[in-house]
C-alpha cells in the first residue's frame, strides 16, 4: 500500500517524559514524508486513573493506532491495527534497588497488566534498544519485537563550529532527578572535580533536585524548551549522564547531534548510543571513574575529535527521518 494511504493516529498521555519527545518527533517526521499523523494528547491521570478521561475516538482517516505501552486498555482502538512502542522495561529486577516502595508497588500491581494488555492486542511491537527488547522478551516472554533506535531532528540539533572547550569546562545534566538516573553522584562528581568545571542543570519538574546537596559549581537552567535546549547543547562541553537504566538515552542522541561528547554510563542501551572513547566516555557507575572521564575529556585534541565523531554518528545511526522510515515500513506490514 502506497505510504500515502496510511494514517497514524496517536492516542497518547502527556506526562513531561522523553516519550512526549519521541511521540512528537515521530509525528512530525511522518508528516515530513507525507504520512498524515496526529497527536491525541490525554492528561497524565489518564495512566493512573483511565476511567475519569473521556474515549477519544480514533480519526476516520486513521490505518494505525501507535502507542506506547503503559496506555490503559480503555484507549486502545478496537477496530484500528496497533503498533507498540516499548520505552523502557521497568520490571526489570536489577532496578529494583532504585525504586521507591510505592513506585515498585505501581509498576508490579498496574503498569505490568497495562503493558500485558497493551501487548496482547498489540499486531507489530517495536522497542527502542536492543537492552529493551532483551528485557521486554524476559519479562513478558515475547518473541516477535523488532527494534527501531529512538531519532533526534539532526537538522536542528547542530553543532556550532567550536575549536576549543569552554574554561572552565561546561558539564550538562538534562532528565529527571531520580534513583535511577544515578543523581546521586552528581553532587560528589562536582565536588572533585573542582572550580576548573562547571555543571549546567535542568531542574526537576516534581521539584526532586532539591534533595541532592549540589556544590557551588552547579548552576540550575530551569525548565527549557526545545529551542533553548537545543542552544544550550551547542555551548556545552559534555553531557554527564550517570544512569542507571536507559531505555535508549534519548538526550545522550541530542546532544551528540549537537557534538556534545557523552560521559554515561556503561548499563543498559547506553552502549548502543556511545561508542566508547571515540565519541563520549562510557564508565563504571563510581565517582572515581566519571571523575577521570571528565577531566580526560577536557584534553583538546580528544575533544575535537569527540566533537566531530559524535556529530557523526548521531547523524549515521539516529536520524529522525531514518526512524520514520523504519516505522513506515512497520505499518505497511499490516495491510
């Protein structure tokens, strides 16, 4: 079936996660490509409490329902064929240190029959790393999941043209402030790492940020949107990213489209994305060893080179347009 002929409707929670992100970006990309796609925003208590939200009805021009797996059974379309999209697998045990006892109580009792559900009536089902679907085949002993990598707009995530890092070096932190993003070591990172480093900040929606004790070399950036975001890639050094579990690294992709080297960690998707000592530093979740990434990342020549080849891959392996194209040939496998 020609690729004009397919419509893809988005039924969708909107809860301030990098899934927003993907749904938005993945939209505008199918319509770069003369798909027509939309986006049904649902409000967040839409997960949480599905029966207070009133049914949207899918679009009559509508081939394909995409969601992403934690949408309550009540949104799902009866009669549109279902792709699934699988962000993240949070029943996976290794996290559940990490995890707060009502959150570890909401995903076992809730999230998991949502996901069951989901993935039953699902037709096609896609996650976004190799880590995920691993996982996701465990948890929920399915066979049949294709693997498409999450995609940045590389046309506006660019890099300027820089010869040199800033003195002292600008370090950036960008996602939530939990557990399992690994916040916890931030604030002793910075403390050894000194005046000749400064870390840039995005704060916690919910407010968490504020539980860390941060040094004085920690300056917050609020909330940004797209826009300033994407201008604060391309006057950072590095990203620091201390995660404990990726789905995919998401903003790991932003910013190396921007040339912003990544210094993560080596867990979960995160080695899918950095590709270690050639376009970031992937390391042990310990301060000592994101200590050493960061200060030997400051050396100019490995840098410059990081600058480069992580601009280069980010464009090679996780181009928006790529992705769209992947998803199309999804939804023609359902006709």
């Amino acid at each position: 079936m020609p690729n004009q002929n397919i419509g893809v409707w988005f039924p969708a929670v909107r809860c301030g996660s990098g899934v927003d992100f993907f749904t938005e970006h993945l939209c505008e990309a199918l319509n770069r490509q003369d798909i027509r796609a939309e986006i049904t925003w649902l409000p967040h208590r839409a997960e949480y409490a599905p029966w207070t939200v009133r049914l949207p009805k899918p679009p009559e021009w509508a081939t394909v329902t995409h969601v992403n797996t934690w949408l309550p059974a009540r949104f799902l379309s009866k009669h549109v064929p279902i792709v699934a999209t699988v962000h993240h697998c949070v029943h996976d045990p290794e996290i559940l240190p990490y995890k707060g006892r009502m959150q570890n109580l909401y995903h076992r009792f809730w999230i998991y029959n949502i996901e069951i559900e989901c993935l039953r009536r699902a037709q096609r089902i896609i996650a976004v790393s190799r880590f995920t679907a691993t996982k996701t085949k465990l948890v929920f002993n399915i066979k049949d999941l294709t693997v498409i990598h999450n995609g940045i707009d590389c046309n506006q995530f660019v890099p300027l043209s820089r010869s040199a890092p800033h003195s002292p070096f600008h370090l950036l932190y960008v996602g939530n402030w939990s557990l399992r993003k690994g916040v916890d070591l931030i604030g002793p990172i910075m403390e050894q790492l000194g005046p000749d480093f400064e870390l840039r900040y995005t704060i916690d929606s919910h407010g968490y940020h504020h539980r860390y004790r941060l040094p004085s070399n920690c300056k917050s950036l609020g909330r940004l949107s797209r826009k300033d975001l994407i201008k604060v890639f391309q006057n950072s050094d590095a990203l620091i990213l201390p995660s404990r579990l990726e789905g995919f690294g998401l903003v790991v992709a932003e910013a190396m489209a921007c040339g912003v080297p990544a210094i993560a960690t080596c867990c979960s998707a995160l080695p899918e994305v950095v590709e270690n000592g050639v376009t970031g530093f992937l390391c042990q979740h310990t301060v000592e060893d994101f200590v050493k990434a960061c200060r030997k990342v400051t050396e100019r020549d490995i840098w410059l080179s990081m600058h480069t080849q992580a601009r280069e891959r980010a464009v090679r392996l996780f181009n928006e347009d790529d992705m769209a194209s992947n998803y199309i040939r999804i939804y023609n496998t359902l006709y």
